[in-house]
C-alpha cells in the first residue's frame, strides 16, 4: 500500500534526444537543450526529468554513474 509521502527511488536515468525547443536546465548555461536526462524507478515509471545541453548531460551521466545509477542511453535511437 503506499504511504502519503511515497517518494519512489529511481534507479535508473535514460538518455534521448530533445524533441522539442527548451533551453539547458544547468545553471547560468545559455546553450539549447538537446538532450533529456530521465531519471525512473524500479518499475520504469517516470520519476523526475531535465532538460540539458551535450556537455551538461556528460557531467549529469558521470555524476550519477558514481551515485551508482544504470545509465540508459538511447541518444541514437
């Protein structure tokens, strides 16, 4: 049964390209979002996304790579 503040871990953060025009989410970045990062649970349900540009979405990939996430990348998909 879940609770009233159920926060679903994820446990997983899929890579695909932005189809739609956003700008990067990092800060006081200015560049155009070209990529998504997903973050989703054991379940593959969608838990939180970002918006970032190529070099943006590097450092995200590598940072929760070291926090032990599985990494999805399906940019040429």
């Amino acid at each position: 049964m879940l609770q009233p503040n159920f926060d679903p871990a994820p446990t997983t953060v899929r890579i695909h390209r932005c189809k739609y025009v956003s700008q990067c989410k990092a800060r006081n970045c200015s560049k155009r979002a070209t990529l998504i990062a997903e973050k989703v649970d054991t379940a593959g349900r969608h838990v939180r996304q970002i918006e970032l540009c190529e070099r943006h979405c590097d450092i995200a990939i590598e940072r929760e790579r070291a926090r032990g996430l599985e990494i999805c990348d399906r940019r040429n998909e």
